[in-house]
C-alpha cells in the first residue's frame, strides 16, 4: 500500500469524506470512493481499506437517522442482502469484478431510463413487497460484498416507494450499515483487511465523520423533489462509470 505518497493519501481522504457523505444521507456517493482510491492501489485492497471507513461513518450515521427509517424495508432487505454476501464470499475465486460492474451499471441505466419515460405520467408510489425485495436485496449484498456497488440495485427496489426523504436516507444508512459489519468477517479472512489497512483507515477516520455531518445537513435543507432528482442523476452518472470500467476491464482482461 502507497501510504508514503501524497497523492494516494489526497484519494483515500477525498474517498473517505465520500464514505461519510454517503452515511449522512447521501448514499451513490460512496460508490465513487473505490475507483478513486484505486487510482493508486488495487480494487480489491481499496475495497478493504475502506471498509473499516464505512463501519465507523455507519455508527455515526445510525445515530443521525435513529428516528427516521422504514422497518419493513429492513427487514425483507438485510436478510435477502445477507444471501448475496455468501453468494459472494463462496464465488469469490470465480467472479470478475469486471462483470459484476457491467452488470450493475446496465441495471441502474436502464432504471435511470425507466424513469425518464415515466416522467410525463402520473405513477403510484410501489409499496414493499417480499418478492422484490427478496431477489434485489440479494443482488444489493452481492454487488456490495464484491465491490462495494450495492447502491443501484438497492435504488431499483426503494425509489419507487416515493419514501419521505429523510426516511428514505435513514432506512439506507440503517440498511448498508448492517450490511457493512456482515461483509468485515469475510474480508477478514480473505485477507482484504489486515493490521496495516486498519492502521490508515484509523488515520482517516475523522474525515469520515466530517463527510457524515456534511451530508446529513446537505440531505436535511435540499428540497425532496430536489433531492430526488439529485440521486437519480447521481445514479446515472455512477452507473455510466461502472459501465465504462467494467468493459474497459473485461476488453483489457
């Protein structure tokens, strides 16, 4: 790890206040943070150094949205999330990162499409429901276990709630929370987290808290509608760069 340049510690510190950003109510932020900090490192060393980031920028964010979060959802997501963890942690040695960006960049464009038709028409809020929730919660604990991406396929379940903004920011800080703490055994034993990450994730923990804080007073005065559209684009935007490094990947590989 490239711990004595000052280019990687610019990253991993821009990355970090990212992490916190995205616990404070901001989720599609954090997905920027691996691809910055792998600028310099590998994907998968990035991915475990910044988990440890994500589980104390979560601790903070459980705090921040203790009053504000929508249980059902919870409770069919963090189950369904928990399969895709192991799905993820048993297929490891034979899954691409590549394809796995690929195909999560495809599924948050096209949502982004179907929500670009539907824009004219009038659209009843999708209530939860135990079959999709089942099957994009596992997806949600795959793509977050291999790469820390679980964010689109988590907005395709929960955006057409229409949940109140606040309650829709808390139920996601709440939901990767715990998805985060059931990822650190798995990492640990796969050696993605060891004694020297944890020493620089403790190092940049303090932005993550700053990013959190941040976050949280951004999610609390933009307007709902605003916000909204806010995650949208940023949905479309991070899917267009999963895209693009997946098949720049899968080309090159």
């Amino acid at each position: 790890m490239m711990t004595g340049d000052v280019w990687f510690w610019f990253l991993a510190g821009l990355a970090t206040l990212l992490v916190g950003s995205s616990k404070g109510g901001l989720p599609l932020v954090g997905m920027l943070a691996v691809p910055l900090v792998a600028l310099q490192i590998s994907p998968v060393a990035a991915a475990g150094l910044l988990l440890p980031i994500y589980i104390v920028s979560d601790v903070y964010g459980l705090w921040l949205y203790r009053k504000s979060y929508d249980l059902l959802n919870i409770k069919i997501i963090v189950p369904a999330a928990a399969i895709g963890i192991v799905i993820g942690w048993a297929t490891v040695s034979i899954t691409s990162d590549d394809l796995v960006k690929l195909l999560v960049g495809i599924i948050g464009l096209v949502y982004c499409a179907d929500v670009v038709m539907k824009a004219r028409r009038t659209i009843a809020p999708r209530p939860a429901d135990l079959p999709r929730g089942i099957f994009w919660g596992a997806i949600t604990g795959f793509t977050s276990f291999v790469s820390h991406s679980g964010a689109p396929p988590y907005q395709i379940y929960v955006l057409p709630q229409r949940l109140e903004k606040m309650v829709y920011a808390g139920t996601s800080t709440i939901v990767f929370a715990i998805i985060n703490l059931l990822k650190l055994p798995p990492y640990w034993f796969l050696g993605q987290i060891n004694v020297g990450s944890l020493r620089v994730a403790a190092i940049l923990a303090p932005i993550a808290i700053i990013g959190a804080f941040l976050g949280y007073r951004l999610t609390k005065i933009i307007p709902e509608k605003i916000f909204f559209r806010i995650v949208e684009v940023a949905l479309f935007l991070v899917s267009l760069k999963l895209v693009y490094d997946g098949a720049v990947g899968l080309t090159n590989g």
